[in-house]
C-alpha cells in the first residue's frame, strides 16, 4: 500500500459569510478576518486492486451538489474514479460559507467566487499527492476521551468516547496519520466572528505540534456530543484548553496493532425518504409560536442560541411541501477495518449499533460525508432537544434505516 498526503490552503481571500449559528450578527456581517489558516486536507491510499483518496475540508459541511462539482474536477485533472473520492466536512461553525448547507438543506450562501478559488486550489494542491507515494504499514491504536465532552442533550446518557487513530508507517517514521472521534466541533460561541476550524482542526494542529505530521482528523456519530457540559467559556482560551485535553490523550495512545488493508472493496448503500410535508405544517406552526414567546424572555445565551436556530429551522420547514431525500451511504471494506461513510449528523447510539453489528475487526463511522442531510436521531428523542426540530427525517425513520444497513454490515 502506498500513501501521500497533503495541508492545502482555502483561508479565504475575500469576506465571507460564516456558517454555522444563526443571530443577527451573523447575518449582517462578513469577515475574511482568519484566527489561523483553515486547510482541505488530502490523504490518498493506492492499494493492490485500486485507490482512494479522502479529503477532510474546514467547513460546517458539503452539499451533494457542491461536493460533486469538486470531484468532477478531480476526475478531469487526475487518474481516478468518482466513487473513489470521499469529501468529509469537520463541521466547524465559523467555517466559510460557499460549499455548506444547513439542516434543511438551505445554503447559507452561494459563494461562487470563493468555491471556485478554493476548487482550483484542491486540485493544484493534489500535484504532489497524486506525483508520488510511500509504502507503508497500516496500524491502529484506540482511547476513550473522557471529561471533555458527552451526550449534550442528557448528561447520563450514552456518548460513543471511543477515538482510534490510523498510522501509516514507513518501518518507525511516520508517514500521514487518520483520526477518527465522535464530537461536534463547536467550542467557539454564535457570535465569533473569525474564520476558525473550530475544535476538530485545533486538535489537528496539536497533533502536528508534536508530530510533524498533519493528520487528517474526521468526525464520527456526534450528532449528540460536545463540550456543552464541560464548557468554562466559549472563545479561543477555552478552544486551547479542550483541544490540548483531547490532544494529550490521542498522544497517550500506547499500543497500536498492525491491520491489513492492503485491498479495498467498495459497496453502496441507498435509502429513501420521501413525504409530504405540509401535513405536519400545523404542528410546526404551534411549535413556532411557543419558541418565538420563549425568545421574547430568554436570558441564558445557550437557550437563546438554541432557540434562534429552532426558529429558523421550523420557518424554513413551513416553506418546504414536499421532502425527498436520496441518501447513499459508502462502504469501505479493507480485510481488517470497515469504514462506514455517512451523509449528515448521526446520534451515537446509531454508531453504537453500527459497530456491534458489523463483521469487520475494526470499524469508523465517517458523517458530514459526500453530502447533507441534517440530523438522523433516535425515535425517543423527538419533542425532547433541539436536534429534533432541525431535521426533516421522520421520527423512527432512522431506525429503519440503520436496521436495513445492518444487513449490508
């Protein structure tokens, strides 16, 4: 197996506007202000039968359409095949806007300056990774990741803590590295105004402190997970103090055990929902009505926080008379891990099933991938947090599709 990998640039050069929370700031203003350079980060593996390449991007996440366009791209520029290119979004909420959607679908902006400057420097920035690679030996390490964050909705609920890392080593260098842990990467607060790769991308640069290396870091089933109740403040300090918590514990990983994936097979899986929704419109009035009272009183910035969105949410859901989602689903078998790809936020008792129904050693879930589709959260849920307004999924759809997954498992 041979692998290269690359750090490209997609800092904007222009303002922009930030995706992620809605509020009045947010949507007056636009920023090209950067804390830090934010990356598309490039890992492509060739293996016996095959290859893939895997692309990790600074943003809130891609739409269908938008993640199509850049693949198309790729595929006139390099030897490769559509199906053999992922786009995974880490999910920040002060990513810029141009290539995301929200729950609903809706684009926070259509960009097409900065998409099309940030396709062509994709495609540039893949010279060296499709020019040469490096054998190398796969090995996977795994940790929990406790006291930074859990299931934010109900703190006694279950939370997937499980964070593996995949090395690819020639002999004892390492040569790029993939992170794989389930939380949302939301520790900067609504009304930042700096483009930032939030969470995800700080724990990625810790990383790179200390190893030289870049690693592309994707998250899992975190739907349902953040910092929310280990929080002491929502600004950059606070970003520092937890991605160098999480950071420390990634590099604690002490035991990595060699696995084979020399060869990949690709499957698919489809699922379709599809409905009327002007059914529900009375009941999403009634909801609307008792939050835009909430708002009039609320005081605590995490409720009112919720609360905008919720009401964003359900106004765009009043505008919406028919959903009809075609969601895929790629499966990435290697002899000794699985990894599962998936198109929106997923809750982690999902992943929990997921994982003790599939045959492979190893298995990584991969949301935010290829496409949008919002929130997928178990039945129980609805009508008790927030997730559970700001998704067009029906309630025990999920799990009719996660059953029908299972057998592909």
């Amino acid at each position: 197996m041979l692998v290269s990998y690359a750090s490209i640039d997609i800092t904007p050069h222009s303002p922009v506007k930030l995706c992620g929370y809605i509020n009045d700031v947010r949507a007056a203003q636009r920023t090209q202000t950067a804390h830090a350079p934010i990356y598309a980060m490039a890992m492509r593996l060739v293996f016996e039968n095959s290859q893939l390449l895997i692309l990790t991007m600074d943003i809130l996440s891609i739409a269908k359409h938008r993640a199509d366009a850049l693949k198309q791209r790729i595929l006139h520029e390099y030897p490769i095949q559509e199906e053999e290119i992922c786009i995974h979004a880490i999910h920040t909420h002060a990513g810029p806007s141009g290539f995301s959607v929200d729950a609903m679908g809706k684009e926070y902006e259509d960009n097409e300056a900065y998409r099309n400057d940030v396709i062509s420097r994709i495609c540039e920035g893949l010279k060296p990774v499709f020019a040469k690679g490096t054998k190398v030996q796969a090995s996977i390490g795994k940790t929990q990741i406790h006291g930074f964050y859990d299931n934010r909705n109900h703190a006694d609920n279950y939370y997937d803590a499980d964070a593996y890392v995949i090395q690819f080593k020639k002999e004892d260098t390492l040569i790029a590295e993939l992170v794989n842990l389930n939380v949302h990467s939301t520790v900067l607060g609504p009304y930042n105004m700096e483009i930032s790769y939030d969470l995800i991308g700080t724990i990625r640069e810790r990383l790179y402190e200390q190893q030289g290396i870049r690693p592309l870091v994707c998250i899992g089933t975190s739907a349902d997970i953040s910092n929310r109740h280990y929080r002491k403040g929502n600004d950059f300090q606070e970003l520092e103090r937890t991605a160098k918590g999480i950071s420390e514990l990634l590099l604690s990983i002490q035991n990595f055990y060699e696995i084979d994936m020399h060869t990949l097979k690709q499957d698919t899986f489809t699922y379709t929902i599809s409905y009327d929704n002007r059914i529900q419109f009375p009941n999403y009035q009634k909801e609307l009505d008792v939050i835009r009272i909430k708002l009039a009183a609320v005081q605590d910035e995490t409720k009112k926080k919720l609360l905008l969105s919720s009401r964003d949410k359900l106004e765009s859901k009043l505008k919406i008379d028919r959903v009809h989602k075609e969601l895929t689903l790629t499966l990435l078998r290697f002899p000794d891990i699985l990894i599962v790809t998936f198109p929106g936020e997923l809750t982690s008792v999902f992943g929990k099933y997921i994982k003790a129904t599939s045959k492979a050693p190893h298995t990584i879930i991969m949301t935010c991938t290829n496409d949008h589709h919002g929130y997928f959260l178990e039945q129980e849920q609805y009508g008790r947090c927030y997730e559970s307004t700001a998704t067009l999924i029906p309630e025990g759809e999920t799990e009719k599709m996660i059953k029908e997954l299972g057998e592909y498992l």
